[in-house]
C-alpha cells in the first residue's frame, strides 16, 4: 500500500514539473520578445513586429520547429539549447496561451 502512495506521488509530482517547465522556459526563453502572455506587447516585441501567440493556428510541432530553427526572412532566430522534452514543454505552453 505505501509503495503505491509512494509511485502516486511522485508521478503526480513529475507531472506538475513538467506543466510548469514549459511555462518556466517560455518565460526565460521567449517572453523578453513575446511577453509574458505570448501577445508580444513588450518593448523588444513592438520593436520586431511580433505578432501574438495567442490562440496560434500553428501546431505545437510547428512552433517547436520554429523555436529550434527559427523563423526565415524575420528576427525569430533559432534559440540554442533547448532538449526536443524543453521544446515540447514550451510549445505545448504556447498552445495554452489565450
Ligand atoms: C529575440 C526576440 C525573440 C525571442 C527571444 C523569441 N522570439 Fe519567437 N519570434 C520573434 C519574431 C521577431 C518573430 C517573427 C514575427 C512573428 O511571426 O510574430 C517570431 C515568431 C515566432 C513564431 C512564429 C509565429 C507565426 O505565427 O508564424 C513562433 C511560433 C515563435 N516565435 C515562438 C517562440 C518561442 C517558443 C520562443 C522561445 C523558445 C521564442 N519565439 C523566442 C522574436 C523572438
């Protein structure tokens, strides 16, 4: 029975990390450009003519690729260093935005 708890536990707890990673990084990652709800309305984000993320019609695999490679012909350049779990995390956090 305590075993069980245990195993509950701590997959409960590994699913909350994960939800707030992607919220995590999207603020360390991409708010300072896209703003902290994604609608782009910051100081760097009027500069570069950032659109909202708000309510994309990108799919999570689409914005996962854009944050890996960039976004051709505008300033969205590739951001480094990100695990393909990170930017699952972050574009599934993207996809929540409203
Ligand atoms: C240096 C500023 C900057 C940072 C940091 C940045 N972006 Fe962008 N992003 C842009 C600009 C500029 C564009 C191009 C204009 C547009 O499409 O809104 C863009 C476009 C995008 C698009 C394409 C939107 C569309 O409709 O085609 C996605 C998706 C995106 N960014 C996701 C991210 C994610 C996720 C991160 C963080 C991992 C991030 N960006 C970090 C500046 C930035």
């Amino acid at each position: 029975m305590k075993k069980i708890l245990v195993a509950l536990l701590l997959v409960a707890a590994s699913g909350t990390a994960f939800a707030e990673d992607g919220a995590a990084l999207f603020k360390s990652k991409c708010a300072a450009c896209h703003g902290p709800d994604g609608k782009g309305a910051t100081p760097m984000g009027k500069a570069l003519k950032v659109k909202s993320l708000a309510g994309t019609k990108l799919s999570a695999a689409e914005i996962a690729k854009v944050a890996a490679e960039g976004k051709p012909g505008t300033r969205m350049v590739a951001i480094k260093g990100l695990s393909p779990e990170q930017l699952k995390a972050v574009a599934a956090h993207v996809k929540s935005l409203k």
